[in-house]
C-alpha cells in the first residue's frame, strides 16, 4: 500500500503534474472517472457489462482509485485508516438489529 | 491493505448485504459517493472546503474507497495490482517527454 | 418545448430505442453525461474552459436535458411545471431574508 | 420556455447568488443533482424507484434542468436550439441503417 501511494505519486512528480492537482480538480477528477467507470455498465446488466467490458471496467476502477489515493496524500491521510474509521462510523449508524438484511438508510430507521 | 479488505467485506457480510450488491449498483454507488464528495467543494475554493469541511471530506474519500473496494473484491481483483496495472498504461499514455509539466491529454497530442 | 420533446421522442423511435430506455439507465446517463460536461472543466478555470472546450460544453449540456427531458416524458412530467414547482419549493426553503447574498444550505439555517 | 428561464433567473437575482455562479460550479452542481437523482435508484428496480421516490425523482429532475438551464443561460445559449442542433449531431452519428435496435456506441460501428 505504502508503496502504492509512492508509485502514483513519483507518477504525476515525475512529470511536474502536483501544480495542476488542486485538490477541487481531484474531487472533481474522482466524480468523472466514476463517471467512466459506470459508463461501463449503461443499457447493460451487470453480467452483460462484465462480459463485454471488463477490461475498461478495471482501469477505470484504479482511475477512481488513483485520484481517490492523491487526494488523500495531498491531505495527509492514511488510507487504511481512513476506511477502518469510516466503517467504525458506519457500524453505529447501521446496528447489526436494524440492518441485517435491509436495505433500509438508516436515515430512514424509526 | 489485505486486512481492511477482509473487514469492509465482513462488514456487509454480517448484515447480509451482499444479496444487495449488483457490480452496477456498486458502480452507481461509487459515482453517488463521488458527488457526495465533490459537494464538498460547491461554491468554494479548494482552502475554504478544506477549512469548512474537512471532516465530511475524509467520509467521502472513505466512502468512494469503500464501494470501490468491494467492486474490486467482487471482480477478485487485487487493489494494488490494479492501480500498479494502471500506472504503467498511463505511462504509455503519457511519456514523459510529451507529458512533463502539460496537461493536455494524451488523445491531444500529435 | 413541446416541439423539442417531440424531437427527442422521433429520435429515440425511428432508431427503436425506447426497449432500451429503462428508467434506472436513463437516470445513470444523466449523470455520465453530466461528468462528461463536467471533464469541460478539469484542471481549468471556467474562462480558460469556455475559450478552450466552447463546443463541446454545448452538447455536453444538450445531452444532459435530452436524458433529463426523456426522463421526464416517460414519467409524463411536463418540463416547465417541473421546474416551476421545484422553484416553489426552493422559495420556501431559502426565504430572502435568510438567504440573501449567502451560500450557505437552507440545513445550515438556525 | 423563456418564462421558465426568466423564472429561474429572477428566483437567483433576488438572492443575490449570481455572484457564486461561476461556469466551473455551475457545471459540477449538475454532476451533483444527477447524481442525488441516480441515488433514488441505488439498490432498486426503475419500477421500485418510481414507487417508492416518485416525489424525490421529480425534485431532483428539476434541480439538474435548473442547474442546466443557468449554465446554458450565463452562455447565452438558447435550450431548445441547444437540444435540436445536438439531435442532428445525434442523427449524422446514428444513421437509422446502422443504429436501429442496436445500443452499440457510434464509436464501435465499423
């Protein structure tokens, strides 16, 4: 992982990119390569999606990432500890007794 | 890496979630995750989002992971080996003598 | 408004396209073609987008009412009072008193 | 139409919010709104959607019009002329002998 995060970011230093990487242009980034990847799957059923593009569904699942990982290394932050924090808030806001086989938010819980 | 895999995926799997999660809903979803966290920087700069939403923005991050995540483990694809795959496509894309210091794309080069 | 609808119904018709047009895949276009506006804007200011990327701002835009209008004469939602109710509706929730010359959301309102 | 946009406009003058308007944000405000529109579509059938968000999906297919309409408005760009010079794009790239019945992409015709 470290040494993923080292591997995209000599990418763009290599190539004098970190002056264009505001971190509003990588939020914006992160939603048009969402964008790409949904692409994928439109007037298509999962199954049909995966047969017919797999290949641009993987590259466009690490251009999310990517963009995802720089924008965390421009603010500093871990990437396992942002998803294990996060998952911490989730369990709390969706417990076991009132999540479990529901696809309920839990905005909607009563 | 591996040990936050296992526990993104325990997490849906104790609620009995993954009946719901159709590669394209999950591919949907990485997208509404994308706009949850560029809403972030609606109307502002890049310093006044950071300053007045830092909190939501890490959530965001977060959450764009996550559903990626499981959109990768899903597709029994390796998170590191997907974005090392990618890295090396874009620096096909992008050699450094076209690329350093420009943002032009590379379907604009000649 | 009412001839342009029309249009975009012919268009879809004479090619036998309406069997594609589930709700869901129309809704996910809107927001692919919303990105690819949005991709206008990437790395740039809206001056340098609109001196640049001009043209393709315009279909950009076009594309997303088209899926939008389609959406909408399926639904058998008339534009106009669509977006005329909506109007009504953000009146209520953002009163000029509260926000005159603010950005704030009517959810940050005390 | 032009009462429609004249609504619009008048509802952001009288709060001041021109000022914030800037393209770039307009622009990704409609990659937002579609997507809070997809959300109601996120783990569902279109058919479950409707039954269960038809209020919702008809607020945020208003909002993405709105948001598109500000943007084509602050350009001077006339909708219905948008939309009908897109449609005859649409036409030369789909000629009826090779698009009718068939999703696949102009890109992929050979």
């Amino acid at each position: 992982m470290r040494d993923t995060m080292k591997e995209i970011n000599h990418f763009r230093e290599e190539r004098d990119w970190r002056k264009f990487h505001k971190l509003k242009d990588l939020a914006l980034s992160v939603s048009i390569e969402a964008a790409e990847l949904l692409e994928n799957f439109q007037w298509k059923t999962s199954e049909e999606a995966i047969q017919e593009n797999f290949d641009n569904i993987q590259d466009e699942i690490a251009d999310v990432l990517i963009y995802s990982y720089m924008l965390a290394s421009d603010l500093n932050l871990d990437i396992d500890t942002l998803i294990l924090n996060k998952l911490e808030k989730n369990k709390r806001k969706y417990p076991l007794e009132k999540s479990k086989g529901s696809k309920q938010k839990y905005t909607e819980y009563n």
